[in-house]
C-alpha cells in the first residue's frame, strides 16, 4: 500500500479502513467508532501534528498536511453509525 505511513497511523487509532479507492480517485475512507467531539478533535489534532499534519484555519475537522499536500477530513456518521468517518485525500480529489 502506497502511502502506508498515514495509514498506519490511523489504523494505530482505531480506525478502520472501510473503503480504499487512493489508486483510482486519491482517497481511503476510515470508519472511527468515537463520537466527533470537539475534545476528540483536540486529541486526534496533536496526534496528527506530530506527523506533520496542521489543523484547517477554518474548520477543526479538517486537516493538511504541509509537506504532501493531503487532506483529512472528518465527517460525522449518520443515523447508523454512532462513530464518524475519517477521509484521506491526495489533494486534487478534494
């Protein structure tokens, strides 16, 4: 898998990869089993800082990071989820 280092990370997390298209479009989506709060937030943002991820200016589930140019976005889950989902993005399948 290219990219494993993000991938890893994540999987190290809790998340689990629920649909992985990165070849074709340029995104892995993760399914995370926590609710998306903003403390959340706070905890996955430094665990991703140090891995050279930057949190968004203007929205606290998005990140980027500042080498590669891709992003992670957090969405939160529907009505049958209590989790969220987790989406890795190269930057131009934003």
């Amino acid at each position: 898998m290219k990219d494993s280092f993000t991938h890893n990370l994540l999987i190290s997390e809790g998340y689990k990869l629920s649909e992985d298209v990165w070849d074709e479009h340029g995104r892995r989506t993760y399914l995370g089993d926590d609710i998306a709060t903003r403390e959340y937030f706070m905890m996955l943002a430094m665990t991703l800082r140090r891995a050279g991820w930057e949190t968004g200016t203007r929205r606290l589930s998005l990140f980027n990071h500042r080498h590669t140019g891709e992003i992670i976005e957090i969405e939160p889950g529907g009505s049958e989820t209590t989790g969220h989902f987790l989406h890795h993005m190269k930057r131009s399948a934003k």
